[in-house]
C-alpha cells in the first residue's frame, strides 16, 4: 500500500517536471496571458496568444469615439473660429459684456432644470455635472455672494479645513437654488433649438437670513448668503461649451458652443428691441437675407389669452388657479409639438392630454393658430379692450417696420420654446430653405429671488452646429455662389510664403567638406580665393543669410502678417543650379496653392532676398529693414 502510494508520488512530481520544462522551452505559450491593453475589449486582446507573437496583419485597434461629440480638423475649426469671431464683433458691438464660467459644475446648480439628458456622476461623495446651459451659472453669478461668516464657523468648533469643505458644499447647495430660479426664465429656452417644459418655479431658496444660518448645527454649516447687484442693468455675452446627452442628428448634437446675449436688470421693450436688433446685425454679418431667414415672434400672454377665450365654456367650471398651473400649460405643451406631428395627430392629442375640452372648441383653437399669421390678424381676432394686450407685440413689430426690416418677421402663435420659462416676447429664428432646428431662440423671462425679489430679463441663445450647417454646407447657399460671400480668412490664412534652403546643408555640400578637410592644406589657397571673390559680389555667409531671413520673417509676422514657412522642397542633391531653380518653380507653386498674397525668397546667385508680389507679379529686393514698407504698399506689375 504504501510503496504504490510512493509509486504515485513520483508520478506526479515527474509529471510535474516535464510540464515546467515544456513551459520553459515554448516561452510560456500554454499560460493564459492578459490583454496588452486592459482598457481594450475587442474579442482578440483576450486570447492565450502573446502579443509579440500575435500577427496583426489582419487585426486593425479601433477606438471608437464618443457618439455625439465632435472633432474639428483644420477646415472645420477655421469655420468655428469665423463664427465665433463674428457673435464677438456683434457683442462688442453693442457694448456687451463678456464672461466665462466653469464648463464642470455642481449638480444642484441644475437640479430643478427639467433636462433629463444631462451628463452627471458622482466623485468623492460630490454630484457634479457637465453644464447643460449657461443661464443658471450667470443667475448665480450676479447676484449671489457668500457672507464670510467665521465667527459663526468658531462657534460650530470646526476646523479651517472643515469648514471649508462645509461652505463650499452650501455654496453649492443654494447658490444652485438662486440659480435655478434663473434657470427658470431663459435656461430651456436658450439651448439652441432645446425643448423643455416646467412649471414656473417657485421663490429660490437663497439664504439671506443671517441669523438663522449663524445657528445652523455642526453637521450643515451652511455659510449666509446675500444678493446684490439688483438695481443695476446687465448686458452679458458669452461664449461657452454645453453637454446633453441627446439622439444625435445631423443638426443635434451632444456637445455644442453657445453664444448667449442677455440683458438683465430691466423690463422696457426697448430692452426686446436691442436683443433681436443684435440678432439682425449678425445675420445682415454672415449675408443671410429676409429670403434666407425669418424670425417667428409670438407673445405668451396673447397665446394663453386666446386659450382662455376658445376655451371658455370648457373651463367654465374649473377655478383660476388650476386653470392657470394645469389647464393652460397642458395645452401649451402640445401647441409646442404642432409642427411636428400632424393636424389630425395634435387635435387627438390635445383632448387626450386635457380630456374636458369641448371636440369643436379644440376645432376652432387649432383653426385660429393655424391662420393668423400677422399682427393685424390678431387686431380681428380681440376686441378693442382685450387689444392693450398686443402693445409689446405691436411696439417690437412697428419699430422695425420703420427700420424697413419687417421682412425678417413673421407673427406664429405655436413658438412657445418651453413656454413656461418666459413671460412676454417670445422668438424663434428659422432657415428658409430647408427644414433645420431652430437657428437660434430666446425672450423675455424673469425669476424670483429670495423675499420677493424679481428680476427681469430678455435675452437669446444660438448654438454652432446649425448656422455651421446653413453657412457651410446649404446648398442652396453653394449653388448662388455664396463661398465669396463669407470672409477670406477662411480659404486664405496665409499672406506671405517664406522659401528657404534647409538649415542642414545638402548632400553635395557635406561631401566637399569632406574632401576639403582631407586635402586642407592643398585647397587653402583656392578657398581664399573663393571667399575674395563672395564678398566681391555681396554673398555673404550662410550664417549672416540666416539671421537675415530670420529678422525679415520676424519684422512681418510681429505686424500681423500670416507667414507660412515652406518645410519640404529645397533640396536640390547634387543636381547643381537646375535642381534649385526645379525646387524655387515647386515653391512658388505652393504659395499659389496657398493663395498668399506675397512670396519671399532667396537668390543665391547674388545673395539677395525678393518679396514678390502674387496679386500684381512684381518683386522687390528686400532686407528687414524695408520689407515692412515693401509688404505694406505692395509691389507694381513688371514693365511690359
């Protein structure tokens, strides 16, 4: 018994042995190996095989991008950069202000905002999110400030540290309710073309009472708030990157930049006038016509207005308060999705959503929104005391019809945008010759601070993915031949193409070094000779060459100008003076190719730089000292 036992033992260790040594001869093929690359999935980075024996002739690593989130090459990001120096020049224009805030922001900012799509996770037991919007950072950041309130931070017996964190939390917690106050009047509203329907929100909960926070216990350690800059007029621009995780299409992204113009502090129409006079100046900028674009203007009081009076009779028994936070915004929220569903679709709606309206009521109401397409429709439609209604309306479509830019304008009962977060002028702008989301939208809103405090405000947001489309890739634009009407900049960056030889010296030239440090003593006095005759033609050293062109680039490009250094070419082996003219005519090539308006280069016959001139065909024998001048005025054509 116990000899087969031992018997067996052997057997295993022998067995053993023959596997570790079998193991070490195939360099450990039979182990299961891990993936070269732990964050790659693809069904080939888990098999046995190593990787430096794996054959990847057939096996290419793709790294798909995140869905939804662009990339601009060159091209693209030239026409992202006209556009946003176009809001910019519109902004500054009109004496705006400019501010940036952070695009990675605390959750709570954002709590109230009915946006279901919104990038957020949790880090270090802290919520935070990818803005969605701007609007409630800018609420938050012109009225709320934090009270420094250490004594009370003592009393609660917490540490510098502690404290810290604490107020940093609580700023979080009700700036964010200042915030979505804010949210409330053009957040939905100024997403470019973003939908978004919520009850008008309630007070914000920003903490002014001092003494009640300064009794707060050691677990909250909330730090006193206090509002200000309430009596003054804001005028605020921005340009600021926004995340939603949307279904992407080709004109809905989920990332976008948004230009935001706001005037805050004020409720006069004049306020409304400079918003869409703004929003004219930049269209009139990027020559887009009352043929190309309309803005569809509507008033919230008008529209629920006429819901009031269609459907009188349905509403006969309900009281005003449910009429005015259910009743009215069911049916606002379905006028939102008129011109997206049909006419047979939004009236079934419409009497599934509010089942109490009359069937010939919900007939009349979609009959009238239907057909008034202009103000003096609305004029028929109310009789003479329910007509003060239309004042803002009228004021805001008179001045520009005195302005003769009437033709840009278009009254449309069904722009609502979330019609809950604005309380007067609405506007929506739209392309004309092909079905695109809203270019742009905005209007009036207002929120409520903490005791009763309200601010007015009027603004609009614009997104870059559509008007990219529209002015880059419309082809109704391309076939009138639009490309001339956009800036230069955007095919031509470059005005000057530098040629030069290559720093290194050519092969030709490093050969003869060679043999001259060979037969040194035999070539000195030839190479005498060579240098009395270079200073006798005015060719100077390389090196003084060099520091030449460097001075010239340098005087052109510190005045502005765009110079584009040519980095191939030039090499003309031992080819002698026919490769150098060969690789000077390949050069010149290029910078036409460029469109550069001038073209600078060196002849090494006489050792002089030349600025020609592309527009005109002259040039003109330069040193940094007058290229400035010679680049400025330009060079005349060559005598015929």
């Amino acid at each position: 018994m116990l000899a087969g036992l031992a018997g067996l033992t052997r057997l295993a260790l022998a067995a053993a042995t023959l596997l570790q040594v079998r193991s070490m001869r195939t360099g450990g093929q039979g182990r299961r190996s891990s993936p070269p690359w732990p964050f790659l999935t693809t069904p080939w980075a888990t098999k046995s095989t190593p990787h430096h024996q794996r054959s990847t002739g057939n096996k290419n690593i793709s790294l798909k991008s995140v869905r939804g989130i662009r990339t601009f090459n060159p091209r693209d990001y030239a026409r992202r950069e006209y556009i946003f120096k176009t809001w910019e020049e519109v902004a500054k224009a009109f004496s705006f202000s400019f501010y940036d805030l952070p695009v990675l922001e605390d959750y709570h900012i954002f709590q109230r905002s009915k946006i279901n799509e919104a990038y957020d996770f949790v880090k270090n037991k802290r919520h935070l999110i990818l803005r969605p919007e701007i609007t409630p950072q800018l609420v938050s950041h012109l009225f709320v400030r934090e009270e420094r309130a250490r004594q009370a931070v003592r009393q609660d017996g917490g540490d510098a540290g502690d404290a810290g964190d604490a107020g940093e939390e609580g700023e979080a917690g009700q700036a964010g309710q200042a915030g979505q106050a804010g949210q409330a009047g053009q957040a939905a509203g100024q997403s470019s073309g973003q939908e978004g329907g919520q009850p008008p929100p309630p007070q914000s909960g920003v903490a002014t009472d001092r003494s009640h926070s300064s009794h707060c216990s050691h677990r909250a350690r909330v730090k006193p708030y206090r509002l200000h800059n309430l009596r003054r007029v804001h005028k605020m621009s921005t340009i600021g990157q926004c995340f939603r995780y949307e279904r992407t299409t080709s004109c809905r992204k989920r990332e976008h930049y948004q230009w935001n113009m706001d005037v805050i502090g004020t409720d006069l129409i004049d306020a409304d006038v400079e918003i869409l006079t703004a929003l004219l100046s930049f269209f009139r900028r990027v020559h887009l016509l009352p043929s190309d674009v309309v803005i569809k203007i509507n008033d919230k009081r008008v529209v629920i207005q006429i819901i009031k009076k269609i459907f009188k009779s349905s509403l006969r028994e309900f009281p005003q308060p449910y009429i005015q936070h259910h009743a009215v915004p069911n049916v606002l929220q379905i006028l939102d999705k008129h011109k997206k569903i049909s006419s047979g679709t939004f009236k079934l709606l419409l009497q599934r959503k509010v089942p109490y309206l009359h069937r010939h009521e919900v007939v009349r109401f979609f009959n009238v929104i239907w057909k008034v397409k202009n103000l003096p429709d609305l004029f028929i439609f109310f009789n003479s005391p329910e007509q003060n209604i239309l004042s803002d309306l009228h004021t805001v479509l008179r001045y520009f019809g005195e302005m003769n830019l009437q033709s840009f304008f278009e009254v449309d009962l069904t722009v609502v945008r979330g019609m809950d977060y604005y309380t007067n002028i609405i506007f929506e702008s739209f392309y004309r010759h092909k079905k695109y989301r809203a270019i742009c939208g905005g209007g009036r809103y207002s929120y409520v601070l903490n005791e009763g405090q309200r601010v007015c405000a009027v603004g609009f947001g614009m997104g870059d993915v559509v008007i990219t489309e529209i002015l880059f890739n419309s082809q109704v634009r391309r076939g009138r031949g639009s490309e001339g009407d956009l800036p230069d900049e955007l095919s031509r960056n470059v005005d000057v193409v530098s040629f030069f030889p290559p720093l290194a010296q050519r092969q030709g030239e490093r050969q003869g070094e060679r043999q001259g440090e060979r037969q040194v003593h035999r070539q000195s006095e030839c190479q005498a000779e060579c240098q009395s005759w270079q200073k006798q033609v005015g060719h100077p050293p390389r090196g003084l060459i060099q520091r030449e062109h460097f001075h010239i680039v340098d005087t052109l490009r510190g005045n502005g100008a765009r110079v584009y250094s040519l980095l191939q070419g030039g090499s003309g082996g031992n080819r002698g003076n026919r490769g150098n003219r060969g690789s000077l005519s390949k050069a010149l090539k290029k910078a036409n190719a460029l469109r550069a308006n001038f073209f600078l280069f060196f002849d090494e016959h006489i050792g002089v730089f030349f600025l020609k001139d592309l527009r005109t065909g002259g040039q003109r024998a330069v040193t940094s000292a007058d290229v400035l001048s010679v680049y400025s005025s330009g060079v005349s054509p060559p005598q015929q």
